[in-house]
C-alpha cells in the first residue's frame, strides 16, 4: 500500500517527515504498515538505489500521534543523532488537547513510570520500584476552549506513552485517549497529540535546525486559534 508521507527535509544525512496519524514508526507484531518500511521503499524508488537502503530510527511516535520525526540516512548521523538524544540536546515540543483545565498555567511533571510489556499499559509507580524510569517535562495552557485545554509540552524525557501518563495522572487526560482516557473518551476517536517542533543540531554541519509541524484543522484542534504554535 502506497502512502503519501510529507518530507519536511532531506540531505544526504537526514530525513524529516511528517508522520500521519495511526501509523506504526517501525514494524511490530501486527504487520500493519510502519513508517522505516515505507520511508525506505520510498527512498530506494525516488533514487532508483539498488539492494537496502539504510534508514536510522533515531526516535518514536506511539502508533496514533502524527507530526515531526526525524531519521538518519547514514549510521554516523544516526550515531551522532543518538547522542544527541541522550544528552537531551534534541528538543521536542509537542502540542496536545486534554480534557478540563490543568490546576497550573505552567508546570514541570516529574513522575516515575513503569510499562508492563504485556499489556501495554504504562503506569505511575514510586521512585524506588525496580525498573521504574523518571519522566520530565514541563507544559503550558496556550488556550482553553469549553471543557478543552489546548497544550505546549517540552519533553524532556521519552518514555513509552509519557504524555498521555503523565496528564492522566494529574486529572487532564487527553482527548481521545482510549487507553488512559477511557471515563471520558469515545471508541473511535483520534488522540489528540501531535508532534509539532523538533530542534537538533544537524549531524555533520553542526548547523542548528528546526522542523515543525501542524495538525489538520479538524476536531478537536479546530477549536482553538493554534496562537503560540505559528
């Protein structure tokens, strides 16, 4: 199945897209389609590039967020771009609808979560539980419509399902979460996330680079002016 994926950026070192939504970042038990698999058969047909093609997954977007992802099209800037990562020198920003109003016009959430492989369902836990990692970012409300608040996230932490913990936690899960939203989501509904800014220093030019990214004006998103997020 052709997907049409929107390229942001490409050199030789990097590939920026746009991920729609519902779409697997690499391949997993289901078969379904996968963004690696897609961009590479891409590639290897817009260059006409004989046996693999290499393409880095430098980092994830769970299945049901869309926007900005970046990957490396050599294993040096894959190397580089992981460094980076690690010494969280690779901004993420991410934008988000979540239900009701949090307490705080601006936080930083530290909590410490815990995935369970089986089921995959993330859970907040005590710091001291083994095999618990520490999950950091901070937000602010940019808007709030109705019983809806729309969200600027800093991640500062890439956690297995971390956004959509850590806002359920404090009481403001995000709209159309089926998995930790389940109270006040409907079946069927899109997650409201998106990853909207990423910003990283390019893997050979050293050049600082800033790729974003916009949801489709459509429910819940067209309910806000989308100020702050130009």
């Amino acid at each position: 199945m052709k997907v049409a994926i929107p390229i942001l950026f490409e050199d030789n070192h990097l590939l920026v897209v746009e991920k729609p939504s519902n779409i697997l970042s690499q391949e997993d038990h289901t078969g379904d389609l996968d963004m690696l698999t897609l961009l590479k058969e891409d590639i290897k047909e817009r260059y006409n590039k004989p046996g693999n093609v290499y393409l880095g997954l430098v980092h994830r977007l769970d299945r049901p967020v869309g926007g900005v992802m970046v990957f490396a099209k050599t294993s040096k800037s894959a190397a580089r771009l992981s460094d980076q990562i690690r010494k969280r020198e690779f901004k993420k920003t991410y934008m988000a609808v979540v239900h009701g109003r949090p307490m705080k016009e601006k936080e930083t959430l530290v909590h410490y979560l815990l995935k369970d492989n089986k089921s995959n369902i993330v859970s907040v836990v005590k710091k001291d539980r083994e095999g618990a990692k520490e999950a950091i970012l901070d937000y602010e409300i940019v808007e709030t419509v109705e019983s809806y608040s729309l969200v600027k996230i800093n991640l500062h932490t890439g956690r297995p399902h971390q956004i959509r913990v850590q806002f359920a936690t404090i009481g403001n899960p995000l709209h159309g979460d089926q998995r930790y939203g389940k109270g006040v989501n409907q079946v069927g509904q899109q997650i409201a996330l998106w990853s909207h800014e990423i910003a990283c220093q390019h893997p050979t030019s050293k050049e600082d680079m800033v790729f974003t990214s916009l949801p489709e004006k459509r429910m819940p998103w067209n309910m806000f002016q989308m100020n702050g997020f130009e």
